[in-house]
C-alpha cells in the first residue's frame, strides 16, 4: 500500500477531525501518502481528491464538524456507482481506502471492498455509539457532554416554573444519548427505542416524582423511541393532566456541533493511527473500535449489526435514582 484515501461520510461527529489528522500523520510517519476525499462517497465519483500532509491537518484537533465535509450519498448504495467510485481511485492510484462514519458508511464499504477487492478500514465517528464492538465511537461524550449542559440550563427554569419537560435528544436507533443523558442529568425518566416504556409507566413515574417531591421534572426522550417523540408524550399528558405545566424542547443539531471533547480528541487520534497500523498489517473490511482499552478489528458485518444494545439494569438506574 502506498496511497491511501481517506473520507468522512454521514452524520457528523465531533472529533472527526482529530481521526483525519491522525491517520494523515501516521500514514505520513510510516511513509504512506494521503488523498482527502470530500463530502464522503460522493467525492469518491466526483473525482473530489487532494493530497493532504502533515501541514494540512494542522490546528483541526479542536474543531468540530469534518474538514472534509460529509455527505449523504444515494448513487454509492447502486453497484454502477461504486463501480464509477472503484475507476476513479484507480485512475488517481490510490489503493486502500479509511472511512469516517457511522453503520450506513460501514455498510457501503463493506459491498465496494468484496465488490472491488479493495482493502477498506473502518473508524466509528457517529454521535450515536451504535456499533458493536467498540465501547465508544467518535463524537459521543461530546455530545453526551452537550446534552448534559443543556439539560442543566433547562433545569434551572424548569424549577423556576415548576414545569415538566420533554426533552428530545438524537437517536434514530439507539438510546444511549438519552439514556446517559439522563443519568447524568439526573432526569426522572427516559424514553428509549430499545426497552420501550408503557404509558402507565410513565405516568407512575411522574406521580412518585414530580407531584410528590419534586418542583420540575425532567424527562428525556430519544428521536427514535417508538411513540413518536416528545410532542406526542408531552401531548398525552397534557390532555390527562391539565394542572401539569408541561413544556418541549428538541436538542436537534446542537448535539453535533462544538469542540470536541479531550476523550473525544484521544479516542480519534488512537482509532486514526490504528487504522493505518491495520491497513499496513493486510486487515481488511474492519472496523477499528476500542474495547476495555485496547484496539480491536472488528469485520464491518458484525459492527453494523447494532447489537450492543441498553441494559435493563441501566434503566433501572434512572427509575431508582429519580425516586
Ligand atoms: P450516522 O449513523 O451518523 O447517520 P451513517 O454512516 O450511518 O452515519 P448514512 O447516511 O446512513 O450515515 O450513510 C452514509 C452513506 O453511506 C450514504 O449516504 C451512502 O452513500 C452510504 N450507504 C449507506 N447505506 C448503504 C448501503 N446499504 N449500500 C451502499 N451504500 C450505503
């Protein structure tokens, strides 16, 4: 391997630029040169390539968003766009491939490399933290941090107001955003894709806490639980609960922006100089992820399969601790 490509593709995460600028300098240490791809899979039809070196990746550490830009790419998901994608790398003679991204990224790698034979690897950069095989993807405690503040701020006028609160955080798949969110915030309950909560539940909650003890009442909600978002829950109760003050608030794109947090930065500098170290060792159609501190492979087919899944214990924590 001598040229390696390197893209970030779907949502974006903070911290992605501390994973370019790891794999940049390491492939640059060990030799290797690196072509930047902009705006994901679509850069790699349009021909979107420049070098990039070390000077290049200079002072993007603390920066959110991806100096490559992101992009969601539909032309990628057929076989003759990736077909169109495979020409261009070879015509630019770049001949490995490191991808930025989420399962969607991941998946999509996975049919260009056996479609193409074409080494890929793999770094997770969601806000999500919904692959298997990493404790944690790139993104996520800045994120989760992000969500923290915000509920604090709400907090403080929620007591004012003795009011109760919906909060909407991101999610489509996967409740960890809500679930730490809320544990961390100290929230009365979460509502969660994974480990749906009944109504009746709901309501029990809010009893013991918010009209016995409490003057406000936090309740966070992830984009993706089943009932159709905060709206819909603050709406439920609202009609069965007049007195209730009840209030909405969507985090929505917030929780993807601002500096990246210094786990964050480690975890994107350790997964960006592990996916060159695995490229240069033959790996393959691998997603490199962190698991109890030591780097892992992890094949795109088992990362994808969002099979880290909430436990049961953890939603307890929110219920016990909110008592
Ligand atoms: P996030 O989880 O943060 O949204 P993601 O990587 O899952 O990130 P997606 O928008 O799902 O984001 O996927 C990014 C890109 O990957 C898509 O725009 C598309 O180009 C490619 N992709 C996704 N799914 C497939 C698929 N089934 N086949 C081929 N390519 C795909």
């Amino acid at each position: 391997i001598k040229r390696i490509g390197l893209l970030t593709s779907g949502g974006d995460a903070p911290g992605m630029n501390g994973a370019i600028r790891a794999v940049t300098r390491s492939a640059n240490y060990h030799g290797l040169e690196v072509v930047g791809i902009s705006h994901g899979y679509r850069g790699m039809i349009n021909k979107a390539f420049k070098t990039l070196e070390s000077k290049d990746v200079s002072n993007i550490l603390q920066q959110g968003g991806t100096i490559l830009k992101s992009a969601r790419c539909m032309e990628f998901k057929t076989i003759e766009g990736r077909k169109k994608a495979y020409d261009n790398l070879i015509e630019a003679k770049i001949d490995a491939l490191v991808v930025i991204g989420g399962d969607g990224t991941f998946t999509g790698a996975g049919l260009f490399a056996k479609e193409h034979n074409f080494p890929v690897v793999g770094i997770p950069g969601t806000i999500d933290n919904d692959l298997y095989g990493t404790d944690f993807t790139i993104g996520y405690d800045t994120a989760l941090n992000t969500i923290v503040d915000c509920v604090d701020k709400i907090k403080d006028t929620a007591t004012a107001h003795e009011r109760l609160f919906f909060i909407e955080v991101m999610g489509r798949d996967a409740g960890f955003l809500a679930l730490n969110g809320g544990i961390a915030a100290g929230s009365e309950a979460v509502l969660i894709p994974e480990i749906p909560t009944s109504y009746a539940d709901l309501k029990s909650y809010l009893a013991n806490g918010y009209r016995k003890s409490k003057n406000s009442s936090i309740v966070l909600v992830a984009e993706g639980e089943k009932e159709g978002g905060a709206f819909n829950w603050a709406k439920r109760v609202e009609k069965d609960f007049p007195d209730y003050d009840v209030r909405v608030t969507i985090l929505g794109h917030i929780q993807r922006g601002g500096t990246p947090s210094a786990s964050d930065r480690i975890l994107a500098s350790r997964l960006g100089a592990g996916a060159i170290e695995a490229l240069m060792d033959d790996q393959k159609s691998i997603m490199i992820g962190i698991e109890n501190g030591e780097i892992v492979h992890v094949p795109f087919t088992k990362a994808i399969k969002n099979q880290k899944g909430v436990k049961q214990q953890q939603l307890d924590l929110v219920k016990i601790l909110s008592n």
